[in-house]
C-alpha cells in the first residue's frame, strides 16, 4: 500500500476529533495509508493576528460550531460534550503524539487522547490523563517524561513548520500528493485524490 | 409544500455559488421550498473587526480557497473562473435581489449574477452586466432604479441585521426552523432539517 495521505490535526481542535474516529477505516476502504501529524494550531493562528482559537474570539462562529458539532456527532452515533475550558492546551499530547514512532501506536494514541476529551469532558494536559490514554494503546508511561526532552520540543517546532510550508492554517487537515484540503468535510475527497496519483 | 429552508447568500461568496446553482434541484427533492435571502458580508465581517474578506485578510486561506473551488467545481461540471477583483462589490446586486418579490425570479436573477461573476468572469457591479441578468430572469430593467430607492436601501440594512439576530457569520447559511447551518457542504443536512421539522 503506497498511496498515502497525511493527516494533520490538533488534539485542542473539535472538528479534528471527528477525522480522528473515522479516518483509518475510510482510508482502507480506499486503499489509502494514513500517515498522522500532531501539529498546533496556536503559532500558526498566532502569525495571522490571532491570540486564540477562532471559535473564542468570533463569538458567533464559536456558537455554530458547538451546535455544528453536537449535530454531527449525533448523527454518528458519537459520544460528544462541551468542553468547559476551550482550546484545551494540546502541548503535550502533541508532543508525546509525535514522540510515538510507531504509525499505529500513534493512531491509537490520538483517538484515546479525543475520545478523553470530547466524548468523557476531561482534561487532556493532565498527566493522569495521558498516562490512561499510553496505557490505551500498550505505550510506555515513560513517554509522558518524553514529551519534555529537548529533541521532542524541537521536533514539534519543525512539525509546525512543516505545517505552515505546506499552507496549512486549519484543522483537521490532509495532504495528498501536493494537494491540500481541509476540514472533515474534505476527508473523502482527499482520499479520492490520493488513490489518483 | 409548507417545509421551508431559507438560503442566505452574498454575490461575492465563492462557496454560495456553490449552492446557488444546485440548491432548487435538491430541495424538490426532498420537497423543501426555497426562501432566497440576499444579504452582505461586508457589515458583518466588519463588526467583528475585519475590514475585508477573510480570504483576502488571511492569505493561506485565500490561497485554498481557490483551489479548493477550482477542484470542486471540476467535480461537478462548473464554470469557474478565478477572480481579478475579489470581493466583487455585491451591493447593487443584493439591492436588486432583495427588490424582487416574485421568489422564482429572485432566484433565477440570482443565479445569472453567479453565473456572470463566478462563471464568465464579469463584474457584477455593472448596470450592464446587472440588466443582462434581469432580461435573463424577465424582469423590468427598471429594477436597476429600484436599487437606488431608499426602502429598498433600507430593506438591505434590515436583510443585515435579520442575518446578524439568525446568529449568521458567513455564506452560504440555510436556516431550517431555528436551526443554522453554515456553508455549501451543510446544504443536505439543513434540507434534511426541514423536513424533519
């Protein structure tokens, strides 16, 4: 299985959440490989004027997007709560996602760290918490300690980086070929584009 | 046919477009009728502290937008054209629009200006342009005058702020009972709304 595509998420991001649930088993219907990239949100917000999620500082859109997604989630059968404190910081969860080598070790990962925040209501900067979802998926607890070594910190710089190269401003994103497109609502149709090339 | 959703729409959004040339076909079929709603953007972007379009405001995302309309409407057979002035200046438009009380020929008068902005590349501020439209749709070019009439202006500033109290933060928004759903790919489930309702 060559074709691939990338995904792009942010563990603070609601409409990651629903990518997250439901990409791997799309993607194999496709025949498509998925390569998962914890990145953040923040810096690139950051560099376009923004000190935080849009759906704080746009209060109109921040109420649309929590009816959006109790819709959505409720016509997926997927368990979903509003979250007290939004964003939530994706620091280390992004960190130790990014620290898991394994693809599917990873995957795994960052479905329980969703599945702890959006459907359970709970903190995801909190170790314990983290520490549940490395259980979740057979990962060393020490990959908590992991997320504050040097070289993990560096690599998520160059992963938002490699974010913005790529012309990302959003989440959830995919990446197929050379070809962007974002939002959940765009899942299938990168999909589509990477069995094309 | 007393099922109902509202399509509310700027001429120069991209993604109402979109909907614009497909919204009729999919209500009948679901045995919704169609409330055409011309509004602006520009007065609500503005008050939350933007002073032009977010895709011009936020480049990446500019940039994607484009693509992302080019890909989509080579899906589905479109006419595109990238734009050499964007926004176009829909207030002319929205005037005349919203001066059209006959519902079928609003909706026919809007899809030629889609059609002559997004599709040949016309300038929709036009009077030429705007009376190509209204022959296409059989109505009096006289309504070109309307769009100067101070009720009509008034009945726009109202159109903008009925937007604003439906929670609405862009276009294309469908309203379906008390429900909001935002953009072109939430076109089926705010149709699938009203039929529920």
């Amino acid at each position: 299985m060559t074709k691939q595509v990338q995904f792009w998420f942010d563990f603070a991001s609601t409409y990651s959440y629903l990518s997250a649930v439901r990409i791997e088993q799309a993607a194999r219907q496709k025949g498509v490989a998925v390569s998962w990239q914890p990145f953040l949100l923040g810096p690139i917000f950051a560099a376009q004027g923004w000190d935080s999620s849009p759906f704080r500082l746009y209060p109109a859109k921040g109420r649309y997007m929590w009816r959006d997604m109790e819709r959505i989630c409720a016509d997926r059968g997927l368990a979903f709560q509003r979250q007290q404190i939004f964003p939530q910081s994706s620091l280390t969860a992004a960190r130790i996602g990014l620290a898991l080598d394994d693809m599917g070790q990873r995957a795994a990962f960052a479905r329980a760290v969703f599945a702890a925040e959006f459907g359970d209501g709970r903190d995801i900067s909190d170790p314990e918490v983290l520490a549940e979802c490395l259980a979740a998926c057979d990962a060393p607890v020490a990959f908590l300690d992991r997320a504050q070594d040097p070289d993990i910190k560096a690599a998520l710089f160059d992963q938002v980086d490699r974010a913005k190269s790529l012309g990302i401003f959003g989440a959830p994103s995919f990446v197929a070929g050379t070809e962007l497109f974002w939002g959940d609502d765009r899942l299938d149709a990168a999909l589509d584009w990477a069995t094309q090339i």
